[in-house]
C-alpha cells in the first residue's frame, strides 16, 4: 500500500476526533483583536484559551514596535542562518538582555521553542550519556529525547523519590560508559499548572552530578518576584543549567531563546542544528521582543494583574466546590468526569448558549472517562469575566451531572 493510501484510512489519535471536531473543537478560529473577548462562528465570546498571560499580544506599544520593526526591516532581514550571513547587533543586544532578565551569563535565540529544545538536547548529549526527565514532559522534550541514541530513563511526574531512582540508575549506567546525567523537567506543567519542583531537583545536586535543563515557557514572564521564571520563583535560577523559555506566551510573540553560561552558550551557537541549519530569526520578531521585554522589566502591573485575576478564578472555582488540582500557576485546570460525548456537548453548551469559550482536554490526551477544561487567565482579564465564568461553570456542571449532555447526539 502506498503511504499516501494509508494516511488516508487512519488520521492517527487526534485525528480519529476529526470528522466531527475539526474547525469546531479542533482548529477553531478566533478572530479580531485579541483580547479577552474574541469572535468564534459569528459571535463574541469570552475566551480563557490563549496564553497572552501579560496581555502584551495586543498591547499599543507592542504593536507599535511590531509595525516599526516590519515597516524599517521588511520580514526577509536578515537572510541566511546566523552562522553564515544572518547575524545582527539586535539579536546579540536582545541575547545579552534576556540574559541578564533571567540571571543567566548568555543566551542564545531559537526559531521556535519547540525546534530550539529538540536541538538543545540533541546537541548537549552523546550515546554516553544519561537523560532523566519527568514523565509530563512536554512533546519537545520527548522528540528530542527521540534523537538522543544513550539511555533515558524517566520519573513519575514530580516524584522526586523515583526522580532519585532514575538517578541511581543514571549513575550506574555513566560508570559503565563514562558518560554524564542530563535532567530534564519544566517550570509550568502547561496541562495541569503545577510547577516542576525545581527545589528538590536542584538539592540532589549535592548527591549526584548532572546537568538540569529547564523548559520554563510557562513560567517566563509570569512566575518570580520580577518575572524572570520559575527558578526565581522557587529561589533556584543559580542550580538551573540550561533555561529555555518560549515568545510564544507571555511574550506573545514567536521564537525562544535558551540562557545558560557563556561557554554552553557558545557551544550551542556551532552545534545546535535548529539554528545552524535554519535562517536567523526575522528582524521584526527581534525588535517587538525587545519591546516586550522592556514593558515586562518595567511594568510589574501586568503580572500583578494577571495574579489577580489569578487568583479570583482559582480561589472562586474553589470556593464554589470545583476540582482544580494543585495548579500553583495561573494555569487553571477544570476537572470533571464524562465522556467525549458529553464533553463536545458541555462545551459547545459554554460557546453557544453562554459565549465562554475555552480548551478542552479529553482521551487520549488524559485518561478516559475524564473531562480537562483548561482556562488561561490574563492581565486583560476582567474580575466581572471571572464572576460569568464561574457561575457558568456551576449551570454546566449541574447539567453534566444530570446527565443532560447525555441525550445530545454527536457523530462520536
Ligand atoms: C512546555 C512547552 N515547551 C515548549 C513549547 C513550544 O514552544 P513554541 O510554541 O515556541 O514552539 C510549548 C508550547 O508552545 C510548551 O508549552
């Protein structure tokens, strides 16, 4: 059979939901400004589902330096990958002052979050060595863990005795091959809001020698006294190694940048492929992110708004008896139990008959039989948006648990 013929017969796990998800529950479009209200299939909504976490996405002076840059470069500058004809002062100026924003000697800006950590890890490690990272990582950390040939052996999310465990393990195996442990966690569970314990990681340094490598995209921008991630926020940034955050949230943008010693940092510019093999990060993303960084240094307001509304919607979910794990973010998970078909009628009940539109989370993504509805608060945020919100929380969870999402025929 040809692959072409085969694709066609299975669409894969995800896309096994298509024939009646797609363009509704999947690829959804939201469209105008984006803000805290958007348009979806006609009408306005109030939506929990991006992670603007600072609001900067439609901020006027983001989108001022957004048009400058476009408008004094055009998107093609600079042409070419770093290495060869694709550098620029903008892109060291920015390197040195995100650097200096999250404590690190250096930094390095990547394309995308996603390629930039499947090429960090690619590059850091050899057939010798040992990788043992949680067992939530993110699909990045998973497909580049994919490239790596050596051992991995991962631990029970935020388990650290098992994390300990694995360590043993690593140790015996880097005894053998005289290679060295690359631990990998991330700051902000983006599913679930919990944060990595980045704590405890760090003090089993003090017992076993190994590299810890953070994915913080979550945290960037929203966690620590100043912002400058979860390191900070859990008084560690020192013990993380390697800091890899993300433009694609707090930062609103697109691209990333990985921080860490000025000698990592070098060794990444010749040998992380994503970007040696790959033209340079267009000049416009450059100019509108040191525009953000600047509003993110010099406007504390923005993340103490954010954990305002933060901490309403928690607390208030909370308060009226919801279910929200132990999210110590503003990531904020709704767990409920039901079907998929009960879950794809809850959820077009919140769109169309209460104009809340927000994620949801169902199996594969987590176990069968339960319901993730997934809210992202942001500074743009109002506290009257969090009051709707949770009183139509309580009409659908009502309606869930007598069942009437049960007589709503979908196609599944
Ligand atoms: C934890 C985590 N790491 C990495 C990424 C990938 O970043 P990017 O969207 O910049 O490719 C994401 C999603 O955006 C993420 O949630």
């Amino acid at each position: 059979m040809k692959i072409t013929e085969k694709l066609k017969k299975k669409l894969g796990p995800l896309g096994d939901h298509a024939h009646y998800a797609h363009g509704y529950y999947m690829y959804p479009r939201l469209e105008g400004e984006i803000s805290n209200k958007m348009m979806f299939n006609g009408s306005e909504k109030l939506v929990w589902s991006l992670n603007n976490y600072l609001g900067l996405a439609n901020h006027s002076e983001v989108r001022k330096a957004d048009e400058e840059g476009a408008r004094k470069y055009g998107l093609a500058y600079p042409m070419g990958a770093r290495m060869m004809s694709g550098n620029t002062k903008l892109h060291e100026e920015f390197e040195a002052k995100i650097a200096d924003y999250v404590q690190k000697e250096d930094a390095f800006l990547m394309n995308y979050g996603y390629q930039g950590m499947v090429s960090i890890i690619d590059s850091i490690v050899d057939r010798h060595d040992v990788i043992v990272y949680d067992s939530e990582s993110h699909a990045c950390i998973i497909d580049g863990m994919r490239l790596h040939i050596g051992k991995r052996f991962v631990f029970r999310h935020n388990d650290i005795e098992d994390c300990q465990k694995q360590l043993e393990r690593a140790v015996r195996i880097t005894k053998e091959t005289g290679g060295a442990i690359l631990v990998i966690t991330e700051g902000v569970f983006g599913m679930r809001g919990d944060q990595g314990k980045l704590k405890e990681i760090a003090a089993l340094k003090k017992q076993y020698e190994f590299t810890l490598l953070v994915d913080d995209a979550h945290g960037i921008g929203c966690m620590g006294p100043t912002g400058a991630g979860t390191g900070e926020e859990q008084g560690v940034q020192n013990d993380i190694d390697l800091y890899f955050g993300t433009f694609a949230k707090s930062f609103a943008g697109i691209g990333g940048f990985v921080a860490s010693t000025k000698e990592v940092i070098m060794f990444l510019k010749y040998n992380m492929r994503s970007q040696i093999y790959a033209k340079a990060l267009p000049m416009p993303m450059v100019y509108g992110a040191l525009k953000r960084l600047e509003l993110m240094r010099t406007k504390p307001e923005y993340r103490q708004k954010l954990w305002q509304i933060t901490h309403a919607l928690q607390n208030g979910l909370r308060e009226a008896g919801f279910d929200i794990g132990n999210t110590n973010s503003p990531v904020t998970p709704v767990y409920l139990n039901g079907s998929i078909p009960e879950a794809t009628a809850l959820v077009s009940d919140l769109r169309e008959n209460h104009n809340v539109f927000c994620s949801m989370v169902v199996y594969p993504v987590i176990p069968k039989g339960m319901i993730i509805l997934r809210l992202i608060p942001t500074a743009v945020h109002t506290l009257e948006d969090v009051e709707r919100t949770i009183s139509v929380f309580k009409i659908i969870r009502k309606n869930l648990t007598e069942g009437k999402y049960n007589t709503v025929q979908t196609s599944n």
